[in-house]
C-alpha cells in the first residue's frame, strides 16, 4: 500500500507529542527530526522536506499551541495542513469542456502506466460524467501498445481508433478527430507513444500531435514508484508541453511516496488523479486533504462515502437493515453484501478509509480470499438453505454436503453460520440502544446497556475469519 512505511515512520513521530497536557521546544525538535528523516526516506525532495519542517516547527511553536489545552492535538492538525499544503491543498479537477468535444491528451515515459490510464480514464469519465469517449492509438513505434489499447478498449467497451504503424502520428490524429465529431463522440483520448527516456524526437512528435489536438488537458501519467526521478519527468515534460496536470499510477504498489509529495512544489503540477490498482476502475480524483489524513493514519471517511454512494444501492442497503433488526437476515442477503462490498474495491483498501482502523490492521492480517470461499460456500447451499439460515444449525449432514460441495472444511461452514449469527445480533443490539446512555468516550458502553458481556482474551488474534 502506498506510504506505508512513510506513515508508519510519521505516525511514530506523532506520538511524540499526543497525548501530553504540555509540550516544550525540545519536544517539537524531536517530533520534527523523526519527521525529517521520515520524509527523505520517503524519498521527498529535500527543499520540500526543508520548507516543510520549517513552517511545520514555526506553527508548532506558536504560544497559541504551547499553552493550549490540548497542544499535542493541535501540532497534529499543524502536521495534517502542511501536508495537504505541499500537495495541493485542493483538488483540481479535470478541464472538461461542456457541449463540446473534450480532448485529453496523454503523455509519458514508457512503462508509467499510460495505456491503462487512458482507458481508466475512459470508463471513469463514462461512469461519472456520462460522456462518450473515443481511444486513439498513436503509439506506432510498438504494435503492442495498439493491441494493448484494444483489448483494454473491449473490455470497457469503448471504441478504439487506430491506423496501425505506418501511418505518421499526426495524421492519426487529425482523422481520428474528423471521426470523433461525426459520429457523435464528447470525448476523445489520445494515447501518444513514450520512450524509456526523455528526448528530442519524442517531444517534437508531441508537440506536432498537440497542435493538431488542441487538448482541453494535457495529463502526464508518472510511476509513484520512481520517487524523484518522477519529478525530474514531470518538470521536462511540463516546460516542452505545458502539461496541465498528474495521473500518479501505482499508488496501491511498494512505493515510497515521495513523487505525491514533492510534484505540486517542484514542478508546479496539481495530481489530478491516482491509479490505485490494477482494475479499470482503480482510478480515484485525487484530494491533497484526504491523502493527507491517509498518510497521518486518521483515515479517508471523504472517499469511504463517495465510494458507498457510488456502488451501494440505498433502498437496498435500507432493506438489508430492516432485515437484519428484525433478525430475518439470510444467507441470500449475505451474498448481496459481499456483491456489495466487493464493487467497492479491496476488503483491506476499504477498511483502511476507516479511522483508526489502520492500527488493528497491522495486528491482524486479512486474506481477501475469504470472501471468494464465502460465496463458494452460499453457492454450494440449496435455495431453501439460503432463506431459511437455521437448517444449517440443526443439521450436521447439510454442513458436510456445504463443505464438500464447496471445497472447505466444515469448520468454514461452522464459522460462517456463526457470522451470520453475530451481524444479526449485533444490529439488533444497535435497535435496542439507549441513546441517552450512550459515553461518546466510550464506544462500548451503549454495548454493555443491553447486557453483553465483555469476552476475555485470547480470540481475535491472527486472520480475520468470516
């Protein structure tokens, strides 16, 4: 996952400081060596890292903090803006023009991730703004990249426009946008050739094809893996082709983070958006304030509710509470959760939107493939099982049939009966509540109102199992 290690080392730092009634300036300076040292390993440009300690230390040291009520807090706030700051405080979003054709043109070194950015950006921009995209391959110089294109447009159903390798890029271009306007197309997308390093011919070729384009927006795709090297790249490409902003690919990879944190300063780009997978839906906007709060470990509720908003059904969420609290919630509706959640993305990338979570992440190691072997599981009972949860209880003949029809054990079939059994009870412990008797300090106190008892320890530990 991408800043891992960055937001490790920073939320180490940040202990430093919370949780202390009172702070001195030797406390600050130590917080804030950690942090430097965190951000260079991160790779982060060293002006950036420079400045950013700088204005970091300045607010941290005002008197307003220092003799606050809560001073480790508010440094953390200060830490959490700063960062959002160096990013891009705001989100930029895309030029797209309206009643118009869009064109978007995409640069690049080769093996950033550019082909498959360009059609992430297709479906995206289908999904959420309903337009009509067209791909056009200009990459002659390797068949691969027109075939690649191809099949990525098949599988998004979108069309492509090429003309193979012989004919000139240029040309390409112009035919493809003749195409596009008269067949009814509001957005094209120009998937132009890369090279392994930056050079003349390569920029030359670029700036012919804009000239024919005219793009609404320019976006430079840049590998997050290449750290400060993705700087480097994004500054030539931004003064030969005044680039109009960043797709940062492979945020979801072993990446240090640095080229997030170090593009808006240096090279004076806004990340529009980020690659944070390898499905073609794996393409997020991206928000400085967000990344920021990701980073610190407070979580991404922003993102958690766009992406609920996005693939949940409300009336069927709706109806699955109902069922749930009255306790009539069976294994049919199990199966149209995980559908549910699964659209939403990775189990461990979604529970890492949570607050707090990320630090029972680190003790707990959860196995995606759980939720494959879940459905083999329903998939392997009748319908009358599926509707009625407690011919599963009462018959140990049915758990073997599950088991062997599903490929798991009987203890996988135990365990799911007994987590069917645990969501039911808990909603309708949540419609008991007492809101008057509700601690905010204490999420388990509306819990123990209803009579549950606190279990000891010793379960919980290892995989999270369903």
């Amino acid at each position: 996952m991408a800043f891992e290690n960055l937001s490790d080392r920073l939320q180490m730092a940040m202990r430093r400081v919370t949780g202390r009634g009172r702070l001195t300036e030797k406390d600050i300076n130590e917080m804030m060596r950690e942090v430097r040292l965190s951000l260079l390993e991160a790779d982060v440009n060293f002006r950036v890292v420079k400045n950013f300690t700088k204005d970091v230390k300045d607010k941290a040291l005002g008197e307003h903090i220092l003799k606050g009520l809560n001073p480790g807090q508010q440094v953390v706030k200060v830490v959490n803006e700063e960062l959002t700051k160096i990013m891009g405080e705001k989100h930029v979003p895309l030029n797209l023009q309206k009643d118009q054709l869009t064109s978007i043109m995409m640069v690049g070194l080769q093996g950033a991730g550019k082909t498959t950015t360009a059609a992430k950006l297709a479906l995206h921009l289908r999904e959420k703004e309903a337009l009509k995209p067209l791909l056009v391959a200009l990459d002659i110089y390797r068949p691969a990249a027109i075939d690649q294109l191809k099949t990525l447009g098949k599988q998004i159903n979108c069309e492509v426009f090429e003309k193979g390798t012989d004919v000139k890029p240029e040309k390409i271009m112009k035919e493809a946008l003749a195409y596009a306007k008269e067949n009814d197309f509001d957005l094209i997308i120009a998937d132009t050739a890369g090279r392994l390093h930056i050079d003349d011919v390569m920029m030359q070729e670029l700036k012919d094809i804009k000239t024919v384009l005219d793009p609404s927006e320019i976006l430079l795709t840049v590998d997050a893996m290449t750290g400060q090297d993705a700087v480097s790249v994004a500054k030539s490409f931004h003064e030969s082709l005044d680039v109009d902003g960043v797709v940062l690919t492979k945020l979801d990879g072993d990446t240090r983070g640095g080229a997030a944190l170090s593009i808006r300063r240096v090279a004076d780009l806004p990340i529009k958006l980020m690659g944070t997978g390898e499905k073609l839906k794996a393409l997020e906007p991206f928000h400085p304030e967000r990344m920021a709060s990701r980073i610190l470990g407070m979580g991404d509720v922003m993102t958690l509710v766009d992406k609920v908003t996005e693939n949940v059904d409300e009336t069927d969420m709706m109806g699955m509470m109902e069922k749930m609290m009255s306790g009539n919630f069976n294994y049919n509706d199990y199966l149209k959760q995980l559908k549910m959640i699964k659209r939403m993305g990775s189990l461990k990338g979604i529970m890492k939107l949570i607050p707090g979570v990320n630090k029972l992440l680190k003790k707990q190691d959860i196995d995606e493939k759980q939720m494959v072997y879940i459905e083999a599981l329903i998939n392997s009972m009748t319908n009358k099982e599926r509707k009625y949860p407690q011919l599963l209880e009462k018959s140990s003949s049915r758990r073997r049939r599950i088991a062997k029809g599903s490929g798991r054990q009987v203890r996988d079939v135990n365990r799911l009966i007994e987590g069917l059994k645990q969501q039911t009870k808990m909603m309708k412990q949540m419609k008991n509540m007492d809101p008057s008797n509700i601690n905010p300090n204490d999420p388990l106190s509306s819990l123990q109102n209803t009579g549950t008892k606190k279990k000891g320890k010793g379960k919980g530990k290892g995989r999270f199992k369903f």
